[in-house]
C-alpha cells in the first residue's frame, strides 16, 4: 500500500531528475503533475508563498490588507467527530489576521454535495473557534461572555470541474442573509464570519471582469497537467506551481500515490449511494417493463443486489486505498470473499 506519513513528504523537491522507470506508466507521458488531482493539490500548496500568492488572488486582497503570512493547519477537522473519517480537507489554513481558509479541488459532483459544503464550513468554524479560545486559555476566567463567543473569520473555498450545485456562473458566493433582504441587489450579509467561494473552473474562459491574478490562478490549476513547459507568461508564484508540479522532481511516493488514487477518498465514499440509487432505480424499471407483479418484485431484487455489489465494491476500493486493514479485514467487513477483494486490488494496480 502507498502510504505518505508526513507534511514534509508532500512538499520534498527532488534536485535532480527522477529516472524514467521509477515514474508511474501512467505519469511518464506527462511534464507536470495536475493540480486537479489530490495529492498534486495538497503538495502544491504546502509552499506557503504559492499559497498566500493564490489566497490574495482568489480572495482579491489589495495591498493593504494582502495576506502576508499563513499558518498551516491539521487537514483532519475531526475534534467533534468520534472518526477522523467525517471531515478531511485538502488545504487548511490560518492567517496572521487570524481568518481560517480551507480550499478544496472538486472534480466530481454527488448526492448532498451542498450538505457536505456546509458541514465542512460548519465543522471548520467550530474547530477554529475552538482553537482560539484555548489560545486565550490562561486568562479564560478574565473573558467577558461577548468574547467568549467571538467567532474568528472563515473561507471557505471550492475550485470545481463537474460539480454544479454550488454555483451557476464562473464564481459565487454564499453567505448569510435575512429572507426580508430577498430582492434588495444591496442586502448585506447579516454576519461575516461564514464565507463560501465557488469557482467553475469550465466557466473561465468565458467569464468577464475576472483579475488578472485570479484568471492565471484558475489557468494554471485547470491546464498545467496538459502542457509541456511553463508558460513564457508564468511569473513569480505560478512559476514556482509549475517547477513545484514538475513531475521529474517529485518524489517516487508522491507520484505513486497520485496514480494510484485519482479521485479522493470522500468522493468514493459519496459516490456509494449514488450507485446504490441506480441500481434500485434500474431494478423498479426493468420490473415495471415486465407488466406483472413477478417481473416488478424481481426487477426490485436484481436493482437491489446490483446497488449493494457496486457499494461494496467502492468500499472496498477507499479500504484498499486507505491501506489500514489487513485484506482479511477488507473482505470480512465488507462481506466479499478474499478471492474479490484480491481481484480489485489487481485491477487496482493495473489502471
């Protein structure tokens, strides 16, 4: 199993080339990494000057109240959770003004895409509010009840190739507002603490009155998986995501891993019951084309067993790709047989 223990494994830059066969067959044909992917996102962003660069750029800061330095924080927002599996966040972050940021990469749209949007602001601001209470630890007793319930300001951002829900044009926002301001274009939001960014990234080309930064930003994430050399435009940072990116020099695991796992774990874990869905849903129509009683029943049943192999199936995957169990472990919990979960992790190896 391909398994990276630390921060500092995302962001080693080897300084010299990596040789042809220790790079993935999948990755040889390939100049840069594609920061569409997980592991090349997460990597790309443990550089703290590329990411104040693209945080300044998406959140349109000015010089004056730019982003100047950033603190990485723990990816796992799990401190209400009784599993560290509820909420994993591909970028997490806290500036010197004391505002959290946490960017995710969605490729994929699926079933309660918007629910999980909230909960990972939701479950964010709770961990950052959290977080600056125990820094005032030592004087809890000397806060007033107003302070004790501050709330530290939150963005929460979404790059997405295919998902939808969030947004119908090349960028949106969510906040909260009063239903009474419904229809008023200047209704201001009635708190600022909780903020959502959407970005189509399909959209971009198309859209008008985008920053120039923003617009090389999104170009740069969207395209540099597909070039051969760095743009003769790319300056300061963005050149710095190219060479960051640069498949040659990145470490055999890293590059491992992001063949290995091409959509993340949480979007295989939602996917699941978009494929028990289906399957149920083509079970009901086949049983109604067949016009009697019987035929429906077993259209029923087959819909039903075809929706729990494929949720089983994708379980199995995200085990095989967590690499925490044993594979006895993978087919008991699952209820497969070894022979299956040995079969999967053969095609596994193969794609």
């Amino acid at each position: 199993m391909i398994a990276l223990g630390s921060r500092a494994d995302f962001g080693v830059i080897l300084n010299q080339d990596l040789p042809e066969q220790e790079i993935p067959e999948l990755l040889r044909q390939s100049t840069f990494l594609s920061a569409k992917e997980n592991t090349a996102f997460v990597r790309l962003f443990e550089d703290k000057e590329i990411l104040m660069d693209f945080l300044n750029a998406v959140l349109r800061r000015n010089d004056e109240d730019a982003i100047t330095e950033v603190e990485h924080m723990n990816r796992d927002l799990a401190v209400i959770y009784p599993s560290d599996d509820i909420v994993g966040v591909d970028v997490h972050a806290k500036t010197k003004k004391g505002e959290y940021i946490d960017v995710e990469m969605q490729r994929y749209g699926h079933t309660h895409f918007k629910d999980r949007v909230v909960l990972y602001g939701a479950v964010m601001a709770a961990e950052a509010h959290r977080e600056e209470l125990l820094s005032l630890q030592k004087r809890r007793r000397e806060l007033s009840l107003a302070e004790r319930y501050r709330m530290p300001k939150i963005y929460s951002i979404w790059i997405c190739e295919n998902a939808t829900d969030g947004n119908k044009d090349y960028r949106d926002t969510w906040a909260i507002y009063r239903k009474s301001d419904l229809g008023n274009k200047d209704a201001l939001p009635v708190s600022d603490v909780l903020n959502y960014i959407f970005i189509k990234l399909p959209k971009l080309e198309a859209a008008k009155d985008v920053p120039e930064r923003e617009r090389e930003w999104m170009d740069f994430i969207n395209n540099c998986g597909s070039r051969d050399e760095i743009p003769s435009t790319a300056q300061g940072a963005i050149r710095d995501a190219y060479e960051r990116l640069r498949i040659r020099r990145t470490p055999k695991e890293v590059l491992e891993r992001q063949a290995f796992s091409m959509t993340t774990q949480y979007d295989i874990d939602c996917c699941i019951d978009d494929a028990i869905n289906e399957g149920h849903a083509k079970g009901f129509e086949k049983g109604l084309a067949e016009g009697h009683a019987e035929g429906r029943a077993e259209g029923r049943a087959e819909g039903r067993a075809e929706g729990k192999d494929e949720a089983r199936t994708e379980a199995v995957i995200k085990a095989l790709k967590r690499g925490k169990l044993t594979l006895d472990e993978i087919a008991e919990d699952n209820d497969v047989s070894i022979d299956r979960v040995l079969e999967i992790q053969k095609n596994l190896f193969q794609q």
